[in-house]
C-alpha cells in the first residue's frame, strides 16, 4: 500500500508483526480483522486485503499480486462474533465474471482461519497470518494493527546517498516537464490492465492494477507484491471525462494512528503515461463537479497498461524474504529485530 512518506522511497520490508493471544470475544472490534492477511512465508501463498467499513467487508485476493490473473475481488460481512462471510469473484479481461468463491473467515488465537476457498486442495481450510515483515516506515514511524502493536521505526538511510527504492531521477536542473500530447477522454477499457510507476526499483515498484468485474473498476496496488502490509485495494474507481478517480484504501498500517484511512487519488492518462496526484484523504467525488489534478506534472506517474495475461506467473513469493540478498529463508537474519505484539 502507498504512503505518502514513501512516494520517492517505494515499499522498503520493516519489522515483524505478529498479533498475541486471541482476545476475549467482546475487544475483538474491526480493528483485529481488518487489513492484510496471508499463509505463512514458505507455504503456497493466499493473500487477503478485508477492508471494512461497520459492517460491510470489500477487498482484494490474490495468489500472488503481481500476477493479474490471480486477482479476486471480495465483498461481504463482518460481525465481531460471527466473523468474515464473504465471496471472491475473478473476472476475465473484458470484465465478465468468470467465477465466484463463497468463504468464510473466523479469528482464532491471532490467526484468521478461512473455509470455502476453491482453489484449497481437498477443501481444508487455511490459517492466515499478518506478514511478519512489516510495513515500510518511511521517513517516519509506520504505525501498525492490531491495537497494541508497536510502530516500526525509519530505518537509517546511507549518508549522501537515497534509499535502494529510489527512482533515478535526472536530479537538480531537470528541464520542465514536457507533455507528449493531450489527455485522453478515458473509458474503463483505456485503464485496465498493471500501470508501472516510476518511482522505486526492482522489488519494491509500485503495481497499480485496474480490473473490470462487469460494469465496475476495481484495483490493487502493491510493491513488493507478496506482502499485505505492501498491498492495498483501490476502491470507489470512477471515471469523469478525461479523469480517473480512485482510493488506495490503508487499514492496518499507515503514517497515522490509528492506521486507517483512504488516500483519494485524481490521474490523467497521455498516451501510455498516466499522471497522477493525490487530492487528500477521503475525498468524495461529485461528477457535475469533479475536482481538477493539480497542474504541471506534480504527483507521480506511471506507465502501462500491460495486459493481464502479460503478467501470468509473476511471483516474487520466496525470492529475497527478509531484504536484498536474504534468500529464501521464512526466518528473519542476525541483527533484524522482530516487534512483537503485547501478549506474545
């Protein structure tokens, strides 16, 4: 998921969260459910991003995030007692539903236990984990839920130099922006697909996917794209002539505390750049007057789209877990310090 602290930085890995001791039924609030999810590191990966707002439940699957075709949309329920009903729809590229999975989440001890997911050899159910990496602290505390879970703290950056997300960019003196030719008047098929943006590098690149399920746009960002504390939905997707509107929805971490909040977004699309911007937290969108991008380029941009099936079987589940040139080992290396959760 995108912070505003870490436009320029990307999504670098921080510390472990790890929720404690399952809480009495009556503090189990949307606070201990909501946000990202997902099996262990080093089993098959399943990926959950609940956003819940009183008791309705949206959000986003995937196997693995960068890989467009793996991506499920969710909507359902929440009640503290009974748990998460909800389904998993996927759809094809031109929108049509291709199918719909009925799930069911329950919390147990710290961990969410789903039932009713397809694509579960012989139907058992899976044990779900928040990802004990973290979220990235950017340049300031990176606050964290469950309730009670420490923040993680800016990691110290080289002297002189920029963090190994940074873009590269031509630096002081940069000639203005130059703009390759007029804003497209957007349709929903002008913008689905994965949208590459130009700030960050290598594993932390922001993704930003569009997808059509029917009528309706619906999103993920991430980068990297196998940690839910790296990934969000994109949500109330709306298009206004040559505008796109959307939501990057931050639940379980954020530069705030508490963490949850949504970043409201305005792009414009030339060519293949989309230039976006962020307007402010949970801007509603009035069509007979949407608000306009800031002028010049400002914000960030991005390229794309590429097609979804030009992203089957990405992956970046296993490769360098803990940071550059980890490794595939699920354990933390000498020197990374875990945050615990009270409890634990």
């Amino acid at each position: 998921m995108i912070s505003a602290l870490a436009w320029n930085t990307g999504l670098l890995l921080a510390s472990l969260v790890i929720l404690g001791l399952a809480q009495p039924a009556a503090a189990l609030n949307a606070d201990y459910w909501r946000g990202g999810w997902r099996t262990p590191l080093g089993d098959e990966p399943h990926i959950y991003e609940f956003v819940i707002r009183g008791s309705r439940v949206t959000g986003v699957y995937c196997r693995n995030c960068s890989d467009t075709t793996t991506i499920g949309f969710i909507d359902g329920t929440w009640d503290e007692k009974a748990g998460i009903t909800f389904t998993v729809t996927f759809a094809n590229a031109a929108g049509r539903i291709a199918s719909v999975d009925d799930q069911h989440a329950t919390l147990v001890d710290g961990r969410l236990i789903v039932t009713g997911a397809a694509s579960i050899r012989n139907g058992k159910a899976l044990t779900l984990i928040k990802d004990p990496r973290g979220a990235d602290p950017g340049g300031a505390p990176a606050y964290h839920l469950p309730p009670g879970t420490p923040p993680a703290l800016p990691a110290t950056r080289p002297a002189g130099g920029v963090g190994g997300g940074a873009g590269g960019g031509r630096g002081v003196g940069a000639a203005p922006y130059w703009q390759a030719g007029s804003f497209k008047a957007l349709r929903p098929t002008d913008v689905v697909g994965t949208w590459i943006a130009s700030f960050g590098l290598g594993m932390n690149r922001q993704l930003f996917t569009f997808l059509l399920v029917g009528d309706r746009l619906r999103g993920v960002v991430c980068g990297r794209c196998d940690n839910p504390y790296t990934i969000g939905a994109m949500e109330n997707v709306i298009i206004v002539g040559d505008r796109l509107y959307f939501d990057i929805v931050h639940q379980d971490w954020g530069e705030v505390d508490p963490p949850t909040f949504e970043r409201s977004i305005v792009a414009q699309v030339v060519q293949n750049e989309m230039l976006a911007a962020i307007l402010g937290n949970s801007v509603v969108i009035d069509r007979a007057n949407p608000p306009p991008r800031p002028a010049g380029r400002g914000g960030f941009t991005l390229l794309g789209p590429i097609a979804v099936e030009g992203t089957r079987g990405n992956s970046s589940e296993g490769v360098d877990v803990w940071g550059p040139g980890t490794g595939s080992g699920i354990q933390p290396p000498p020197g990374r310090t875990p945050i615990m959760s009270p409890g634990r």
